[in-house]
C-alpha cells in the first residue's frame, strides 16, 4: 500500500492535485458490502493501524478525522484496480498512455490500487518532459518520493538503534536479504505441520549470493554484515546458528501481517515500517522475487543500478515440503551474484507489485 500511495502521489504532483491518501476508509453502513479484498468479499470490517503511528512526514500532517475528510462532492472519478484488476490497463497508464488526461473534468480522482508504476513513467514519453521539468531521475525517483511522504516516527527509530548503530556505520559493507516465506506461514502457520523454521538450509541460496557479492566487493578485512529479514520470526534465530556473527537479525519483534492478522496491536506495523527503513540502509540487496517488501526497501536505498539480486523463493508449502524432502523442484536453484549479474531495474521495478 505505501509503493502504490508514491504512484498516485506522482499521478497528483503531475496532474496539479492535492493529495490525500485515506489509509483506512471507515466502516460501510449496514447492509453495505465491503469493498472486495483479494481472493473474495471481506466478512468483517479490520480497521488498520493508523499510518501516522509508525510514519510521518516533514511535510504532510497526515492526521485527520473521517468526518473531516474533504468531501469530493459529486463529481468523483474511481478508479479501481486492487488485486490485480485491470492490471494492464493501470500499468499502461503509467507506462505508455497519457496520465495526465485522468481524471479531466473531475473535481476528484479516487483511486484504490495496491501496485506501483513510478519507474515505468520514466519511459513514458507522454510524461517525460513534465518528469525532466521535475528534476526527477529515474533510479532514485521512487526513494525521492517515497522519503518526502514517510519518514519513521521516533517511536521507530528507538525501537532499533542497536541495529542502527551498525547499518549507519560507513565502514561496515552490508548486505540486505530478505526471504519471505509466504502468507501461509505469516497468517496461519499453526494450520501446517511443515515448520520451515526446522529446514534453514531450504534458503542456503540467498546467503551463497551474499557470499559471492561478499567476496567481490569487500574489502580486505573490511567488517561485513548481513541484514536478514524473514517474515517467520524463529527462522531468524535458526539462520543466525547457522551464519554466525555475521548474521545482524532482529529476533524479538512481533512479526504478523498488518492487513491479514486477527493481531490488533499498532507493534507489528510500527516494527514492519522500522525493518524496511532498516533494510535501504544496506549496500547490497537480496530478495525474494515475488515479494513486494524487500523490493521497496531495497529501491529506497536509491544506490544505483547494480545492487539488487532476486532469489525465486517457492513461497508455497508443498513446494518447501518436496525441497525438505530432497526432491527435485526444477526452477529452484541458485543464481549468479556478482555486479555484472544484478537484476536490471526495469525488470524488477515492472514485476509483480512494481516500483
């Protein structure tokens, strides 16, 4: 939700709108169905953590109360495409049409997405010239963006100065991974049997890329750390017997999912923004491929273009128990982590959630 809310302040700067991003509508009347979440109607109304509880802005006072929340009025265009409907046609908009002709005759623009097409816009050349006037490059247009709109609150930034001390240390070379086992695990892990926790060695490809980049790009005797990220907290202890000391993984945090828990507790979110502030803090990032969360944390950074390596993680519970049991599954394999094998941006930032 915070990748897409840079796309549409984007869509606002470019198209000469104020800017609201409505975090958590408030409940339907009764008789009204929910807005449909992915894979089906929503039963019960989950409010979210506010946003301004972890985040904020130097710019932007995000608090506000629902009942005064501008009033669009009646002449309102909704443009909705959450859970991958009309995905092409959204990703288009930013990509090859005019942008800027949404929404034209409108006092407001609604939009209800949860993808990103802030790089793509770069190679638009409808909204190029605007972009060039703007200043804005590319690579970093995103990291531009996304800083003026949220900055960590000091709740946040307490909540990891031990980590903090070590990641905003110039001398130490550091490397991000984030392995993102799935909603299955993250949700309803106590529906499995399977406890990837048992089986570290299932995710050995991530830290042989943060070996090769390791040993390509540090310096002789040069400290190294490897920042890890994983959405099943005890895994993190169990990678950490396993890499040694060069392991820097945060093993107390609540680890749950902000939209999906039944957790109704501000800590999961508070910590989840203060990880991904964390993880741009690194050099090198190593992620999996189908996540949307290290992909952001990672183009935060805005270190250039040959810092980030994907991992095809099977993030799904019968493909992690067939590799448990040694079995064969053919496109799980490791990959080359040198600088001159980086995944290209334009690749990563158009896949999946988009950047």
């Amino acid at each position: 939700r915070l990748a897409s809310s840079v796309s549409i302040l984007l869509f606002a700067i470019l198209t000469d709108r104020a800017f609201l991003y409505d975090w958590d509508p408030p409940p339907p009347p009764p008789g009204i169905p929910i807005h449909e979440g992915c894979g089906g109607p929503q039963q019960k109304y989950r409010p979210s953590t506010p946003l301004w509880s972890a985040l904020r802005s130097d710019f932007i006072n995000w608090t506000y109360e629902h009942s005064r929340s501008p009033e669009a009025g009646n002449s309102t265009l909704l443009m909705d495409y959450v859970c991958d409907k009309g995905m092409d046609e959204y990703r288009a908009m930013f990509a090859s049409q005019d942008l800027t002709a949404v929404g034209e005759g409108f006092h407001s623009v609604v939009w209800y997405t949860d993808h990103a097409g802030v790089y793509s816009a770069f190679n638009n050349p409808y909204l190029q010239p605007a972009l060039a006037a703007l200043g804005l490059q590319q690579d970093i247009a995103f990291a531009c963006l996304f800083d003026f709109l949220y900055r960590p609150v000091p709740e946040v930034v307490n909540m990891f100065r031990p980590e903090l001390q070590i990641l905003l240390d110039p001398s130490v070379f550091k490397i991000g991974l984030q392995i993102r086992v799935g909603d299955w695990q993250l949700v309803s892990a106590s529906s499995y049997f399977f406890r990837p926790q048992n089986f570290p060695s299932l995710f050995h490809h991530y830290f042989q890329c943060a070996e090769e980049i390791e040993g390509s790009l540090a310096q002789p005797g040069q400290r190294v750390v490897w920042f890890v990220l994983t959405d099943v907290l005890s895994l993190r202890q169990r990678l950490k017997d396993r890499y040694g000391p060069r392991i820097l993984t945060n093993t107390t945090v609540v680890v749950e999912h902000t939209v999906k828990s039944d957790v109704r507790s501000d800590s999961p979110f508070l910590q989840a923004a203060g990880e991904l502030w964390l993880f741009s803090l690194t050099d090198h990032h190593i992620l999996t491929r189908t996540s949307g969360f290290g992909k952001v944390g990672a183009m935060l950074s805005a270190a250039g273009p040959s810092h980030i390596y994907q991992v095809f993680q099977p993030m799904n519970f019968f493909n992690l128990v067939a590799l448990s049991n040694r079995k064969q599954v053919m496109w799980w394999h490791s990959r080359k982590c040198t600088p001159e094998f980086a995944d290209p941006l334009l690749e990563l930032c158009t896949d999946f959630t988009g950047i």
